[in-house]
C-alpha cells in the first residue's frame, strides 16, 4: 500500500468515526470531497504512471518539466500541479474537471 492509499483509507476511517459518532456534518461533508478530490487524484496518477510505463516519450517530458524518473511520487506530483491549473470550478466540478483531464496529452504537450 502506497502512501496516497493510506491516506485515502485514514481519512475513510475518520469519516466512518464521525458518522458513527454523530459528528459535525459540515466536516464530515468537507472531508469526504477531500476524500473524492484525492480518489480522483490517485486514478489519474496511476492510470498516467502505468501507461508512461511503455512510452518512453512521457518519461521523458516528466523529465524534462523538472519532476524527475518515472516514479508514482512524481508523476502524482505533476497531476496534482496540473490540476491546480485546471478552470476553477465548485468542488463537485472540479472532481469531474480531474476525472476527465487527459494527463498524458498534458505532459505531451509541454
């Protein structure tokens, strides 16, 4: 288990806590579109990690952007960063927005 893993199921488990707890709903709320954001976040990264697998190309452009090998901690890093460039949108959105960003043609197209 990677670390984006872990800390998906941490935050899940403290979700759980809360609801069984009655806990704020505001912050049950706020912590599950975290939980979406980074879910969204993770299957993009590890679909973009996969796939540079067998494209030397993509594992060049990561190179030369400046993130580094072709390791899951730095393509992540450039989906996150890519991500923050996407159109600001409300939260629900901006999920939507990360699930249907092509990544791979992002780094291409550096």
């Amino acid at each position: 288990m990677d670390d984006y893993s872990k800390e998906i199921g941490d935050l899940q488990r403290e979700v759980e806590r809360l609801v069984e707890a009655e806990g704020d709903a505001q912050e049950i709320a706020e912590l599950e579109m975290q939980i979406r954001v980074l879910k969204a976040l993770y299957e993009q990264a590890t679909t973009l990690f996969e796939r540079g697998r067998d494209d030397p190309d993509l594992r060049r452009q990561l190179i030369i952007r400046g993130y580094g090998e072709w390791t899951l901690d730095n393509v992540y890093a450039f989906v996150f960063e890519s991500a923050v460039d996407l159109p600001d949108a409300e939260p629900r959105a901006f999920v939507n927005h990360i699930s249907h960003t092509d990544f791979a043609s992002l780094l291409i197209a550096s």
